[in-house]
C-alpha cells in the first residue's frame, strides 16, 4: 500500500468542487447549507485541496491551458477577502469575486 494521492479521487473531487462554483449564488449556498457545513467555507475548501493536491503531484497529466485555469481560480480564491466569506452569509455569494469566480470555473 502507498500514500501516494490517487489521481483518479483526485480529479473526481476537483471536478465536483469546480462544478459546485459554477452554481448559481442560490444553488452554491442549499448545496452545503442542508449539511449543516458554511457554504462558503466548503466552497472554497472543496476547490482548494483537490486543486493543491492534483497540482502537486500529477501536473503532467494536464495541459498548460488546464493548469492555467485552474490556477487563475486559486488565485482568485486567495484573494478573497473576509467581508466576501463571511459564514453562512447567503449575500456573499452575490459579492463580485463570487461571480468572477464562477465565470472562471465555467471557463475551466
């Protein structure tokens, strides 16, 4: 058995978290909420470790325009500020960076 990340999970989870930004502000915010978890908070996180982990250790399997994409979501993602993640604040969701944000994963 290896610790290795499986790529297959891997771009399973990257896929469902870029799917889940491309949502409407409505949708994004009743796609957590009924789990009792910060819409918000799993939006950003539900990107951002299948993004990390893939980037880091399977990069080759992607094409530089896949790369470039996803990165410019990580970018933005770091770039949020608190006022636009605010917990289980279903406004925030409107904010522009969400938008951008979903225009980015729609590209992607």
């Amino acid at each position: 058995m290896t610790n290795e990340p499986d790529p297959i999970w891997l771009e399973h989870e990257l896929l469902i978290g870029l799917q889940a930004l491309v949502l409407t502000g409505d949708d994004q915010f009743a796609y957590h909420y009924h789990s009792g978890a910060c819409p918000v908070c799993e939006l950003i996180s539900d990107f951002r470790f299948p993004y990390e982990t893939y980037i880091g250790n399977f990069s080759q399997q992607l094409t530089s325009p896949q790369i470039a994409a996803l990165r410019s979501i990580a970018v933005e993602i770091e770039a949020i500020g608190a006022e636009d993640t605010k917990c289980f604040d279903r406004e925030v969701l409107d904010r522009p960076v969400w938008v951008r944000l979903r225009g980015l994963a729609t590209a992607a």
